[in-house]
C-alpha cells in the first residue's frame, strides 16, 4: 500500500518513474511502484490549439447545433452558465429560443452532439458568467456550493471542464478554493480555462491574475480578451498600445508570460470577426503574426519581446458563432497555423 505524489513538473514533458519502499533498516521491500505523470492539466490536449465559444442563446450571430462546430476547434465553451439564487451554485440548460431558431433542437440532442464532439477527439467545457453573469463566488460556502454545481454539470452532459469568465468582479480566494475543490472531485483530467478581459491582468495584484496564480498547479491556459479594450500598457511599461494591433497582443501577453505564468498556459482570445466585439477585431492573419512573434521573434510589430516563448498556447475566439458568420475565416486561418507550430 506504498503511494507517492509526484508534483513540482515545470514542463508539460511526460515523465516515468519508479518508486523503491523500503523498511525501516534500509532493506528493499520488493514492492517497487511505477508510473507515469502526464505534465501539464488537461490531457490529450495539443501542444498549440484553438479555442471557440458557442452560443447558448440568440443573437445576430448564426445560430448552431453543435454538431456543426467545424473540426479546427479543440476546444468548445459552452455559454454560459448562469446563476441560481444560491450564492456561488450555478445551472445550466439549453436556451428555448436557441432550440426554436434551430428549428427545434432538444436536450437530448445536444447531450449526443457532446458525445459526438468527443467521438471526434475535441473536448467540451462549461464557461461561466460573460457580460450579463452574476455568479459570485465570495464565501467559503459559496465556492462548495459552485464546486458541486459545477461538478453535477460536468457529470451530467460530459463536459471537460470549466471556463471563468466573470466580468463582474471575482474573489481569488474563494474561486481559488471552488476550483481546487472541483479537481478534486474530477481529477487530472479537468480542464481550467480563464478568460480574463485586459484590465485584470496587467499587473500580479489584480484578482484574476492572483487567481491564475494561485492555481498555476491545475491552470490549462488564460485566455484574455485582447478586445472591448482601449490602450493598454505593455511589459515594457513603457508605452500604452492599441487594441487591434499585433504590437497590443506581443506586449500584453508578455506582462503573463513575465509574471509567472507558463507559455503553454497563455494564449490569444480575438473576436472572430466584425459584430463579435466592440472593438479590437483583427484580420485573423495579426493573430498568426502575434504567435510568431511570441514564439519565436519573427513578424513582430515595432514590438519585439525580449525572449521568444515558442510553447506560448493558442487562440480563443468570441465566437464559434460569429466564425460561422464570416465563412469561418478566423478558425480557417489560425488553426492551420497552429498545427505548423513546432
């Protein structure tokens, strides 16, 4: 009955190991045990991948099954869920008006288009809050309550794992505490997503960043909004720089990359095309030149980071939806790159 933890990995490299018991005299007992860590959460992810929102509701966007999320995607959120009465509990169902403008798509088919999206090697999780949330997690009481919602959730439709994106403020010590008690509850598997907007995380004090932090041990990847921005400082700290530009994505994510944060835990959240934000839409072509310029150096703005980060994650788009509005170009165009990243 010997078991041992093995933690303190800095890398998302697969390691084995062996591990002797002996007695108290020093002898080897015989029962040797091994195993294998897997690195980095979320496993069977890849190395660089792409993550998009889906609609759970109606707006100018195109409306979609989610069977039809195109296979570029890695990585689905669903939004959102939303908040109960109970302070920190959340809930989720499919939105009736989505269900009607679908021409009827049921509860039961969407749990099998989750099950088909795994079919297909993706993974499928829960954001919680955007705009319009009001989940609070703020007490000891109210991050259980949101670890066992959360966790039914999962267990009920088979998602993955969890994305926050609480734009209406957030508790590093209490979600910090839900988000640990729900990896228990799931294991390694989970997968943590956050999608802070450019404000909370410009410096080590604010909430969010203290949360990524906190929970650097279990964090898949924070992906920030890079949009609905206006200037924002660098890492440099030197200048402000513009949403919109390849200059304001390299030097905002180089304020996580320098702060603690791992390169395969950061990546690049853009808006998928015009009607997706207010401001802060690129020409999906920026993003690729972005992640070359972290990754390596190359197809920089006047900006060039003083290191290049080439396990720097990803991108996430707002949202599958709008993509789909716009011939998919921004999924088109990204996902390829990823995949030729080394």
């Amino acid at each position: 009955g010997t078991s041992a933890t093995i933690s303190g990995l800095g890398t998302c490299e697969s390691h084995t190991y062996t591990i002797k018991a002996y007695n108290s005299v020093g002898e080897s007992t015989g029962r040797d045990a091994s195993g294998t860590t897997t690195g980095c959460p979320g496993g069977q992810l890849p190395k660089h991948f792409l993550t998009g929102y889906w609609h759970n509701f109606v707006n100018p966007a195109t409306e979609l099954r989610l069977s039809a999320v195109p296979n570029e995607y890695d990585v689905v959120a669903i939004a959102f869920a939303e908040a109960t009465t109970t302070p920190g509990q959340v809930t989720f169902n499919l939105d009736p008006a989505l269900a009607s403008a679908l021409g009827g798509y049921t509860d039961a088919q969407f749990r099998a288009d989750v099950q088909a999206l795994h079919a297909r090697g993706k993974k499928v999780i829960l954001s919680v809050g955007g705009e319009a949330g009001r989940v609070q997690v703020a007490s000891s009481s109210a991050a259980t309550a949101f670890a066992n919602s959360v966790h039914s959730i999962m267990q009920s439709y088979g998602f993955d794992g969890v994305d926050i994106d609480l734009e209406n403020g957030l508790n590093a010590t209490y979600m910090g505490q839900a988000l640990r008690e729900l990896r228990a509850k799931v294991g390694s598997s989970l997968i943590i997503m956050m999608a802070p907007q450019t404000i909370d995380m410009q410096s080590t004090g604010m909430e969010y960043f203290k949360l990524a932090l906190n929970i650097k041990d279990i964090l898949t990847v924070v992906n920030m909004q890079y949009y609905n921005s206006g200037s924002m400082l660098g890492c440099d700290q030197s200048a402000a720089y513009s949403q919109g530009t390849v200059n304001f994505m390299v030097a905002l994510a180089c304020i996580q990359l320098q702060n603690g944060l791992r390169a395969d835990q950061v990546a690049l959240g853009l808006p998928a095309g015009p009607g997706a934000a207010g401001g802060g839409v690129v020409n999906p072509t920026m993003v690729n030149q972005a992640l070359d310029c972290l990754s390596k150096r190359t197809n920089c703005g006047s900006f060039v980071p003083p290191q290049a980060w080439p396990d720097i994650r990803g991108a996430m788009t707002w949202s599958i939806n709008w993509d789909a509005s716009h011939n998919w170009n921004f999924s088109k165009t990204v996902k390829p790159h990823l995949q030729g990243m080394p």
